[in-house]
C-alpha cells in the first residue's frame, strides 16, 4: 500500500511507516542494532572524558526503536541500554555486585525517560496508523467514486447516443462534452485537496494528440472544484473546435497554452498557429455559447481573436480564487 499523505513528505513518518510495513524479527533486530550503535558511541565518548554520561546515546536509541518497532520493540531496547551500560560503563569488580546509590538513581532516571519516550514515540506511531487508516478509506471511496463516475458516464453516453441516434454528430458532440466533464472529475478525485494544475488538465484535453503538437507554459495555476471543471470543459471546446477548423486539423498545426499572472488575474492564453487560414464566424455556434456559460460561471471574461497564423482565445480570471502551485 502506498504511504499515507503525512508519510509523503515527513521524513519520521516514512520511517514509522517502514516500520509498519516490517516483520516482529526486523523489528526487534532494529531494537537491538540502535542499541548498539549507542553503545559504541557511549564507549567513543570514554575515550574523550572519563566522566562521560552513561545514558545519553541510548534515548535516540529507545526512541528510534520505539517508532520503528512499536511500545514492545522500544522496552526491550530500554532494558538491553541498561544491561549494556551495567556491563560496560558502570565501575563495579564484578557482574555480581550490587549497584550503588547513584548507579541505581541514574539506571532509575533513565528508565523513567525511557518510559516517556516510548509513549510519545508509541502516540505518534498510533497517529500515523490512524491516518493510514482514513487514507486506506479515503482511496476505497475514491476507487468507488470512480468506478461509479465510469458507470454514470457510459450510462449517459448511451442514453445521449440511444436518443439522438438520427443525429450522430449531435450526439458526438454532447458525450465528448459529458467526457470532459468525467476526465475533469477524475483529475479532482485524485487529490485529498480537490485541486488540479492547470498543466494537468490541458494535458488531459489533448490527450488524444501527440505532445509535440502543444506547449503549457508560465504561473503555475492551480484550479480547485468547479473552477477545474469549468475550465476542463473551455479547454474541450477550444480542442475540438480546433480540430474541426484550426490547427489540429492539419499535422503541421500546434498550440501553445501560457498562463501569466498580473495585477491581481490571471491571463490563460490559447494560441493556434501553423492550421489554415480562418475567419471570424458569422453566427455564435453551441460551443461559443457554452464557453460563454462557463466563462460567467468562472466570473471569468474572454477575447477571441481570428489571425491568419491561427485562433488566439485569451482569458482572464480574478486570481483570488486560483492558487500557484
């Protein structure tokens, strides 16, 4: 399973979670290494002050065991740092002897901080199981969610192909436009955020054509919810129409989408070049009108311009609703 969200970008959390993904022996096996590890830097530090501390390198070891292992893992590399200091550090003349007053107090503290440490360690640890959890939820739904959005798309496409089955071009139209809606829903469905790069959804509505044929440059924008939908269907209409007139419908065609941001909007531009020469319409079709819908949805506006090089559609949206990246 892939690590949670936290796990993604916090260093101790992918720890935690490796320890997680770990058998009882690895475990225990860790406990014991980070104790050893702490020992041979306990037993470096004598060679620097014969007054040296004797438990210092041994709470990283207890923590580390305990995040890695678990509450068993961190109490047994608790008592091994006793027994090794007991063993190594600790002035005594024999195995047997009794400790003294000040080897018990300082073995006691020590214990005591150990304690400490493995019940945060061991809370920390629940927290990352709690959160691997929802995310093992999370992604359940969001399988479910898009199995059902691939369900509802097939079941509309047919009903739309099924009712205009005399008009297949109608029909063409309409469910290319339910797919955008479905692939801009996937795009969502794919963030704990509900947030999508612009990047990603031109990508996803030239999908169909070679990279090379279109370029996405500039501010990184960031769409959320509606705005990505909105913007999911603009950016189909832009793709069909130029398939249908502009440069896609020529293999020398290409489009480059920028986005810039200034003076509080942001500016995406759409500009064709290398398709036939075309010219303003005389009449607004379905798509202009539709674009025009989706434009007040977004409280967007839009220029259109008609240049002999290629169709170049600019709009500009109030920047308080997107996010850089």
């Amino acid at each position: 399973m892939e690590p949670g969200t936290v796990s993604r970008f916090d260093p101790i959390a992918r720890f935690v979670v490796a320890g997680f993904q770990s058998g009882t022996i690895q475990r225990y096996a860790f406990a014991i290494a980070a104790v050893a590890v702490a020992g041979a830097l306990r037993g470096g530090a004598s060679f620097l002050s014969e007054r040296a501390l004797l438990f210092p390198t041994f709470y990283p070891a207890v923590l580390a065991a305990t995040l890695f292992g678990g509450i068993r893992a961190g109490i047994a590399a608790s008592v091994a740092s006793v027994v090794v200091v007991w063993v190594a550090f600790m002035a005594r003349h024999s195995l047997l002897d009794i400790p003294d007053a000040d080897q018990l107090f300082n073995m006691s503290f020590f214990g005591a901080m150990a304690l400490l440490l493995v019940w945060i360690a061991a809370s920390y640890r629940g927290l990352i199981e709690r959160l691997r959890a929802e995310d093992d939820r999370r992604n359940l739904m969001v399988m479910e969610m898009q199995h059902r959005n691939r369900n509802t798309l097939a079941v509309a496409q047919a009903i739309v192909s099924q009712g205009l089955k005399d008009d297949r071009d109608a029909a063409k139209d309409i469910n290319g436009r339910l797919g955008a809606l479905a692939k801009a829903n996937q795009l969502l469905l794919t963030t704990p955020e509900m947030t999508v790069p612009f990047e990603d959804i031109v990508r996803s509505a030239l999908s169909s054509y070679d990279p090379s044929r279109y370029a996405v440059s500039g501010y990184p924008l960031v769409l959320r919810d509606n705005q990505a939908r909105n913007m999911g269907l603009i950016l189909h209409e832009l793709t069909t129409n130029a398939a249908k007139y502009g440069a896609l419908s020529s293999t020398a065609g290409t489009v480059l989408i920028s986005c810039a941001k200034d003076e509080g909007a942001v500016t995406v531009v759409w500009q064709e070049d290398g398709g036939p020469a075309i010219h303003p319409p005389a009449s607004q079709g379905f798509g202009t009108r539709f674009i025009d819908r989706l434009l007040s949805d977004l409280r967007a506006t839009a220029e259109r311009s008609y240049h002999p090089n290629g169709f170049v559609f600019k709009l500009r949206l109030d920047s308080s609703g997107p996010t850089a990246a």
